[in-house]
C-alpha cells in the first residue's frame, strides 16, 4: 500500500492577469498551512474569457468551495 498525507486548508479564488492581460485563477491559502504556502496554483481559462467573466467564475468557486484538499504520495512533499 502507498503512503500518502494529506493536507486540508481554506482557500480564496482569486482572478490574476498575465502581462498580457489575460486572465486566469489562483488560489490564496486564508490560513498558514505551510504546504498551501508554497505552491502557487492556476487555472487557465479559455481565451474567450475576459476579467469580468473570470471573476464571475471566482464568484462562483467562492461560494461553493470551502477547501483544498493536497494528497501526497509515496513520501512526495513540499519543502
């Protein structure tokens, strides 16, 4: 059997913006899990999304998650 670990925090979906002002989602840990701290997680966003509708998908994900669950593997980790 695999060793695996998990790790669950709160997050907040944030609308971010590529220098060329496409926008895509990230998520903010709303508390210290050290884990969440070091990662930077994005979602790309088809190219027909503008910042208003990226938001309203924010809006959405906001409302309806309330947390991030990371499983690691086989001993895997973020140091």
């Amino acid at each position: 059997m695999t060793e695996a670990r998990t790790v669950t925090g709160a997050v907040l979906f944030r609308v971010s913006e590529h220098a060329d002002g496409t926008p895509w989602i990230s998520i903010e840990p709303l508390r210290h899990i050290p884990e969440l701290g070091k990662l930077l997680v994005g979602f790309n966003l088809p190219p027909t999304f503008d910042v208003e509708r990226a938001e309203g998908v924010v809006r959405y994900l906001n409302s309806c998650l309330e947390d991030v669950s990371l499983t690691f593997f086989g001993g895997a980790s973020v140091r």
